[in-house]
C-alpha cells in the first residue's frame, strides 16, 4: 500500500509528510517558473494537490510534472500501522484476551486497595499503609500497561451527517471499538480537530503515528481517541490518510447512506469496511449499500451503543484487518 513518494522518500512517512508545505509563492496567482522548478519530484506531486495553493499554481506543478515524464500519481502519505498480518493471527485474542483482562484486573485491585486503605486509615497504620501500598503499585502497573500497549489497532469511524446518531455512536465507540485502538472519527461537518492548511494535516498525521501519546489520551477518555474533521478544500486529502492508514475502517449509514461512500468505492477499499447503522435506520443503511453495488453486511447498534450480532461484528473487523494487511504485504 506505499505509494511510490514514499518508496522514493527510503520508506520514511515522516520524511515524505514535510513535502506537503503551503509555498508562499503559491498561494495566489500564477507561480515564478524557477519556483515550481526547484522542487523535488515528491514536493512537486504534493504543490500539485495543496489546496492552499492557488488553481494556477497547482496547474503549473502539475505541468512541470508532466514536463519530467513523471507518474501522474497522485501525492498521499500513509501512517504505517502498529500491527502485522502475523499479529493478526491470534485473532479477537489481540484485542480481548489476557492483556485487556489484565489491564482491567489492575484498575479493579488498585480501586479497591486504594479505597480500602482509605477505609483503614482510621485503624492500625501498618496495615493501612501495606493496603494503600497495593493499590498505588497495581495503579502504577495498570498506567504503565495502558501506556506502553504495544499492538493498537488504528480505527477510522467514518461519522454520519444524522444528529440523532450522535450519542449513540458514541457509545458504540466507548464500549465496541476502543477496546481495538486508537478510534479516530472523522465527520463531515466542522467539529473537532479541523483540519484547514498544510499545518494542520502534517500535525493530524504525525499524531496517528504517536502510539504511546494516543494510548495516554485514551486513559483520559471515553469517547474516540481524535475526532477529526477537515473544511471542504482538505476534506478529500483527509480521509485518503485515515483510508490508507487504518487498519479497518467503520462507516455508519445511520443518515440512508455515507457522504464518504463513493470515495470508499473509488479507492477500493470496501473490503476493509466494516458497515453499521443505528438501530431503526438498518433497512435505509442496507438499501444504500445495495444501491452503491455492496453485498456486505450492515450491524445495527442499540441507542445505548451496544452493537448487535455482536460476534459477527468482531469476525467482520478481523477480516477487514486481514484484508489491510493482506493489500499491504
């Protein structure tokens, strides 16, 4: 799944991502021609597709390309994934089996210890302190485990526009999907993190990449670790790297469909999909599907989150992540 900028960048995303800078020369108007000619192959491909450049200046990159014989291929960076196909064979036991009970082993005793050598304080101070003593050790242990999770799954939720599935989404996110990653949505509207120049995509993309700050901020939340968004000139650009970069991607047809669907279907990557809808909506979800020409399956979830066939559901996301990583062998 590299492209070949990053091929040609000695396989270093980061390298590749600085190319995709907002040239003061540009923004407006049409270009000097040396400005346009000392780029490099892979800043010219990335001047070409910058929408803070001006319509005359993204013309004259991709002329000069042209001019090179270069690949009208055009610019796209991805975030390389935390997993491996071989990761991916332990199945449903990477993401709920021993360590997610571990984890969760460590928070139950350090609540309790600590909670319980509160309770003491009152009594023998040996015994308060041995207790307080375990419960400050197991939260230590539960921190340092949640923060140096070493295989997240990165999950794109593609959002829809219909308010009403909102908080329920939301809930399907806490309960279903965090226990897989790092979730990061990505909505059509302004909310969140928007994304509006060349500044703000290298920050988003550098921060998919950063596995122990996206495991601290899930410590600090029950909702999805970024929630993204992108005005209308960069919209395109960002779901092209939540596309690339996730190991399964989430589309919720609550609103009769998905503002994303053709673009899922352009890039071919409905295999890696994984399609749900907010319960009462699920025959205008699976009527949208079949119009796009998609056989797959649609999982409802209930108002309170809690998806429905769950197991299908989690067979559904290994298979979307074995077909990601399967493309990207």
């Amino acid at each position: 799944m590299k492209s070949s900028d990053q091929a040609d960048s000695g396989g270093d995303w980061r390298v590749q991502l600085q190319d995709m800078r907002t040239i003061s020369a540009m923004r407006a108007g049409s270009p000097h021609p040396d400005e346009v000619e000392r780029l490099s192959d892979r800043a010219l491909r990335a001047a070409a597709l910058n929408p803070d450049h001006s319509e005359a200046a993204r013309a004259a990159a991709a002329e000069a390309l042209r001019a090179r014989r270069l690949s009208a291929e055009p610019w796209r960076v991805r975030v390389p994934s935390f997993l491996s196909g071989r990761d991916l064979e332990k199945g449903d036991a990477l993401f709920w089996g021993w360590p997610r009970k571990l984890r969760g082993a460590l928070a139950a005793l350090a609540a309790l210890a600590l909670a319980g050598g509160g309770a003491l304080s009152l009594g023998p101070a040996a015994l308060s302190g041995a207790v307080l003593g375990v419960g400050v050790a197991a939260l230590t242990f539960w921190i340092i485990a949640l923060v140096l999770r070493p295989k997240p799954a990165r999950v794109c939720v593609v959002r829809p526009a219909l308010d009403a599935a909102r908080a329920p989404l939301r809930r399907a996110i806490a309960g279903e999907l965090r226990p897989y990653g790092h979730v990061v949505s990505l909505a059509h509207g302004a909310e969140g993190l928007v994304v509006k120049c060349a500044a703000d995509y290298r920050a988003r993309a550098l921060e998919l990449g950063n596995r122990v700050g996206l495991n601290l901020v899930n410590m600090g939340t029950r909702r999805e670790t970024v929630a993204l968004s992108a005005n209308a000139a960069w919209r395109p650009l960002v779901l092209n790297l939540l596309l690339d970069s996730s190991d399964a991607i989430v589309v919720d047809l609550s609103d009769g469909g998905s503002w994303a669907l053709a673009a899922i279907q352009a890039e071919g990557v409905a295999q890696r999909c994984v399609f749900v809808a907010l319960w009462g909506r699920l025959e205008e979800a699976e009527t949208a599907l079949r119009a796009a020409g998609l056989s797959q399956r649609v999982f409802p979830y209930a108002p309170d989150g809690e998806m429905q066939r769950r197991s299908q559901f989690r067979a559904a996301m290994l298979e979307a992540m074995r077909a990601t990583h399967a493309a990207g062998a």
